[in-house]
C-alpha cells in the first residue's frame, strides 16, 4: 500500500488497479495550516499539527461510531435490518420506513408457498410468511 498526502487529499494506493482518494480536509482549514513537520496518527506519515489535529478528531469520531456512539446508525432499518421471525405487519411497516421510495401497494405479504412471477421490479418488495411470521429476509424484486 503506498500512502500519498498533499495538502488538501490523501491517497492511498490498495493495489495497482485501486486507489483511494479523500478530500481530506475543507478548504478553510487547508488555509490555516500551520509550517510545522509533525508525525500524523494512524500511519499517515508527516504533516502539520493542524493536519495532526484533524485526523484525530476525525480517528475519534470513526471509534465513537464503532462504539454505537453516535452518527447515523442505518443498522436499524430495512434492508440492514433482519426481518426473520417479526409478524408479516410489523416488517411491512419496517419495509416502508427503511425505504421511502417505495408504495405500500407494492409491499406484498405472501405465504411462503405462494407461486409468484419471476419478474424483477425495484418497486416491489414480496414479504413471505408461514404462520403470521416472515420466514425470508424480504428483498426488493
């Protein structure tokens, strides 16, 4: 992996056929960016102490998010969210919350032996049950 920073993107280059780059930092901090030469957090090589500064407030914010912490935790909705074993209902509503696209006409609860179309429709998301329970992770098609 080889490791490229300028003033405003790091790139880091995986592999020879991907590479990553990130704009690291706003403009109006690139602007305030002291002349110092300090070692960066995170084998990230050299910078400034204003850089220095920065990746570890951003390092501090990834950790807080692993921790559940806070940030947007879309672990809690649907498609993320397993359904199995919730009542055909409560993972239609699911359904609906997680992805605000889609039309309630075309969230279908099915018994699990139902003969359906093959078709594939982004629109649609087929929720089947056995005995009121989802037995499937519901999918769009």
């Amino acid at each position: 992996m080889f490791l490229y920073i300028d003033i405003r993107h790091i790139c880091i280059i995986c592999s020879p056929f991907q590479s990553i780059l990130y704009d690291i930092i706003p403009q109006s901090l690139a602007m305030r960016q002291t002349r110092d030469f300090v070692l960066l957090p995170g084998d990230y090589g050299r910078g400034s102490s204003t850089l220095r500064t920065w990746i570890e407030e951003k390092m501090a914010e990834d950790e807080s998010r692993k921790l559940g912490g806070g940030g947007d935790d879309d672990d809690d909705k649907w498609p993320a969210k397993i359904l199995v074993n919730m009542s055909g209902e409560e993972a239609k509503a699911a359904v609906l919350a997680g992805d605000s696209s889609l039309l309630e006409a075309n969230v279908h609860i099915l018994p699990s032996d139902s003969m359906v179309t093959m078709d594939y429709r982004e629109d649609r998301v087929r929720i089947f049950v056995k005995d009121g329970l989802v037995v499937s992770q519901p999918q769009h098609g």
